[in-house]
C-alpha cells in the first residue's frame, strides 16, 4: 500500500510553530526567569536592600546568641522605632553558622541558600517539569524574598519533605515541629498530621515546636516573649497582606476585621480536617498569622505542584502580582490587598480541588487514605 502523500506547503509551516514554541518556552521560562533573579539580586547589592531583614536582625540576633547575650527587645519596646530581634530562637541559631561571614556575604549565601530552597522544594513534592520552576522563579514572592530574606524557602523545604515522607514514622513530626519553630505562623499544618490520622507526627510537631521555645528562658520568661511577639503583631497587622489588613484598610473596626478573620480562619481548618487537605492548612496559616508579607505566599506553591506538577496556566497567575511592596509599615492598599488575595484565593482553590477530588475517589469507611494523596496524578486534564 502507497504512503499518503506530503503536503510540503503544511510541512513547513508546522515545523516553524513547533520550532518557534520551543525558542519561545526557553525564553520566557528559562531565560526571562534567570534574567529577573539576577536583575533583583543587582539591585539588591547595589541600591539595597539585599536581605534586608535578614541583615538587621536575624545576622545581629544570631551573633548576640552565640556570645551569651541576651537579644530579645525589653518590655518598653517599640517595634516601629526599633530593630526587631526577636525571631524565634531556633531560626537564629539555624543561621549562626553564617556569623563567621562578614554580614554582607552572609547576605549573599543566604539569598543562594534561599533560591537553593524554593527548588528543593518544588522537587521534593514531585514537580519535575523545568517550565514549573522556571515560572515560579517568575512570582514577585520568589523573585523579591531575596530583597528580605524571611527564611521563608528553608520553612518551605521543611514543609515539602513532611508531605513527601508524610507515610514514615516520626520524620513527618520532627520537620513539621522544625518548620513550626523557625517561623510559627505554620502550626496549622501541625494540625493537618492530626487530620491525616497522623496523631503520633502531630504530637512530636508540637514537642519540638514547644520545646524550641525553652530556648528563650535564658534571656526571659516564655510569657514575656509571647507578650512581645503579641506587640510586634499589633504593630504590623493592620499593614500584612491578610483578611485583617483588607478589612481594617477599607474602614472596618478592629473587632468586625479580627472576628471575620477568625471565621475565615476557622472555616479553613475545619474544611482541612473535613478533606484532609494538605492546601487548606497552608491557606489557614496564612489566613490566621497576624503577619503576612509578600514572601509567604511563595508557600501556595507547595499544595498547587501537587495538583498541577506540570506546567498549566494556573502557575501564571501569581505572576499578576508584580508590582507590590514586600514587606514593611505602609506596604500596600486596599486595592494590592484585594489583588493578591483573589490571585492566591484561585491558586488555592484549585489546589483545594485536587484535594477534594483524592478524597471523593477514596473508598468509603475511615477514609484515611484519602488523607495521605496518593502518588498516582488524578484531575490533571488542564497540564499543557
């Protein structure tokens, strides 16, 4: 039997598209991603701030630690007017090693070490697609987390690897106990272990996060360092990227925003312990932290890797935030406010929707292995 001719008018023309799709990927997801890291870290070094917050107060805490000294703001403090050392202890220890660095290179290895981070992140909750990670190094909470250098990467390997070997003994706990003790605002996936039926994982979270605590008693009572940490929220709350920052910016008392805040909150982890949802407990705890900056939301990547692992144009949407303060008094209005919640309430939403659908398709009875998400991709239809 004859072979079908070749139409050598089409031929051509399909090669070009197919040829001109892949220069394009490369540029804009391979090229374009590196050219905006390297422009912000220039940036940073040359006109500042390059880790910013790291460079004025967890490098000087970190030092006064290892000399015995004691850090932590006395009880007059005015966090506005003031250097804020007051991070959690372990996240100063964490970096130490650092400290026999000159603070500007410790800015520079800690913006690597950050970069470094965020892939392994990625990687270690299955995304093996380069177009992912290349977008991603397009968000404004990847690219700018550079400017400030809130630990937020080491929090999101910590976290990653608690999923990945969520199904081992201890492991789970002792990551999520060390993510919890290095930035606190992430205890509710502490309290995603206990939904997964994980309760040993979610009480040796909590020993390890509670135990870090005691590493305050040199310096101070745990009860004063809550009272400062309560100060520090006080201060800044009202300008996070949060349900409370919305609402207060827009005209709303402090007892309408906090109370919607809490109902939102309280909605999100009792959908997480309803679904099992890995998404609803990384949303919660950004809902319920008293600050949010920017950075945070380099998080939501985590549970959306898990229900897009290849490139879709859900991971494009961040990418509409450009253009927003990272952190500090005054960063944004109403309007920034209202922009990025929506993005990152779509980004979640799908996320969730993975979630949802890993625990429908689970046999009935206890449904625990609804809870674990399985390797296996379900709902994947919209990958490119």
């Amino acid at each position: 039997m004859s072979k079908p001719p070749i139409d050598l008018q089409t031929q051509p023309k399909s090669d070009f598209r197919a040829a001109l799709t892949r220069v394009g990927t490369i540029v804009v997801l391979g090229i374009l991603p590196i050219a905006a890291l390297v422009t912000m870290f220039v940036v940073g070094v040359t006109g500042g701030p390059l880790s910013g917050d790291f460079h004025y107060e967890l490098y000087p805490q970190a030092k006064i630690l290892l000399h015995g000294d004691n850090p932590f703001p006395p009880a007059g403090w005015d966090p506005l007017a003031q250097s804020n050392l007051i991070w959690p202890p372990l996240a100063a220890y964490l970096v130490s090693p650092l400290t026999i660095l000159p603070a500007g290179a410790a800015d520079v290895v800690i913006v690597l070490i950050g970069l470094a981070c965020f892939a392994l992140s990625l990687w270690l909750v299955g995304v093996r697609d380069w177009r992912v990670y290349g977008v991603v190094g397009l968000w404004p909470e990847v690219v700018g987390e550079m400017r400030v250098s809130h630990l937020t990467p080491i929090v999101a390997v910590l976290v990653a690897a608690a999923w990945r070997y969520r199904d081992t003994r201890n492991l789970p706990g002792l990551l999520v106990g060390l993510s919890v003790a290095v930035k606190f605002f992430v205890w509710p996936v502490g309290l995603w272990l206990a939904a997964v039926r994980r309760t040993r994982e979610a009480l040796i979270a909590a020993l390890v996060a509670g135990a870090s605590l005691l590493l305050v008693l040199p310096y101070m009572g745990i009860d004063d360092y809550a009272h400062r940490l309560s100060r520090l929220g006080r201060a800044f709350d009202q300008d996070s990227y949060t349900v409370y920052g919305l609402l207060v910016q827009a005209g709303a008392s402090d007892t309408v925003a906090r109370g919607a805040t809490f109902a939102v909150g309280v909605a999100l982890l009792a959908g997480m312990f309803r679904y099992r949802s890995f998404a609803l407990a990384i949303a919660a705890a950004l809902v319920l932290s008293p600050i949010v900056w920017l950075d945070y939301f380099a998080l939501a990547a985590l549970p959306l890797a898990l229900a897009r692992p290849r490139l879709s144009a859900i991971w494009f949407l961040p990418i509409a935030t450009w253009g927003m303060e990272g952190a500090g008094v005054g960063i944004g209005d109403v309007s920034d406010i209202a922009r990025l919640l929506v993005v990152y309430g779509l980004v979640f939403w799908v996320a969730f929707s993975y979630d949802l659908k890993a625990w429908r398709a689970a046999p009935a009875g206890p449904r625990q292995a609804r809870a674990t998400q399985a390797h296996a991709p379900i709902g994947r239809s919209s990958e490119i």
